[in-house]
C-alpha cells in the first residue's frame, strides 16, 4: 500500500507520509485563530504554552456522526 506504481518506488503523496502536513497546517491554523506562537509537543500532541488552545485540535461530533459509528 505505498501508492506507487506497482514494483516501483513509493508516491510521495503516500497517505502514509500525509499526517505530519496535516498535523503542521492544523497547527498553523489555530496560532492563526489565537494570534499567538505555539509551542506545541509533538510526544503529547498537546500545545504546551497555551492549555486553552488543545480545544482547537479536536472536536465533538453530534451524535450518530461519531468516527467510531461511521
């Protein structure tokens, strides 16, 4: 499953490869939302100078749309 041509090298676009960018731009996003740097740690996946901000990286489904029921 590495998204390349079969036999050949793996895509770059590998969805293996895709979570670090996303990590990145959701974390761009809410420096964007509190105007503030964050120190984020990536071991926790928490933002460490700002407790208040972690609300940004997650959110609540309404229920039956849960990723667990999907």
């Amino acid at each position: 499953m590495g998204g390349g041509l079969p036999g050949g090298a793996p895509s770059p676009g590998s969805f293996l490869n895709a979570w670090p960018v996303s990590e990145a731009v959701n974390l761009y996003a809410v420096a964007l939302r509190t105007g503030r740097k964050l120190q984020y740690d990536a071991e926790s996946m928490k933002i460490a100078n700002m407790p208040d901000a972690n609300k940004y990286l997650s959110r609540e489904y309404r229920r039956g749309w849960e990723p667990e029921s999907a």
